[in-house]
C-alpha cells in the first residue's frame, strides 16, 4: 500500500511537528510514500535530499478548500499514494 502524507508543516519550515513528520515519512519505505505540502523558502534543496516524493503546492499553505482537495485527488491520481494524514 502507498500512503501519502497531506501537511500545511513539513521541512523546511522549523518546528515539531514539522519534525514528527520528516521523521514518520522517513520511516515509510522510500517506494510507498510521499509528501503532499505547501511550498516553502528552499524546498528545492531539502525536497532533493529526501529518498521520497514530495509534491508541492505552489502556496505557502493549503487551505482546507475544493480547490485543494482537487489537488490531491489529482496527485492520488498520478499514483502518488493513498491519504495517510
């Protein structure tokens, strides 16, 4: 089964949770999760270092809108994974 994991805080952004969520996504087999996250000042260089796929939303935070949930659909779609959180 793919999971993917659906978060407003993910690194780079600093703090704990941010934190207790690099860390179970780090402990999912590389091939069967990926991250679904807002951008954030650089992504880019921290989205590289992870064994993971991590799609990113062109905003700074994903409200809990259509638009949104249209967005993750499309990427469950894409064969991304399945809802975790």
């Amino acid at each position: 089964m793919k999971h993917l994991l659906v978060t407003n805080d993910f690194p780079p952004k600093v703090g704990g949770i941010q934190r207790t969520l690099h860390a179970v996504a780090r402990e999912l087999p590389a091939d069967r999760v990926s991250v679904f996250a807002p951008s954030f000042p650089g992504d880019a260089a921290f989205d590289a270092r992870e064994p993971y796929r991590i799609v990113r939303r062109p905003e700074g935070f994903m409200w809990p809108t259509r638009a949104t949930l249209a967005a993750v659909e499309r990427a469950i779609d894409r064969g991304v994974g399945y809802i975790l959180s």
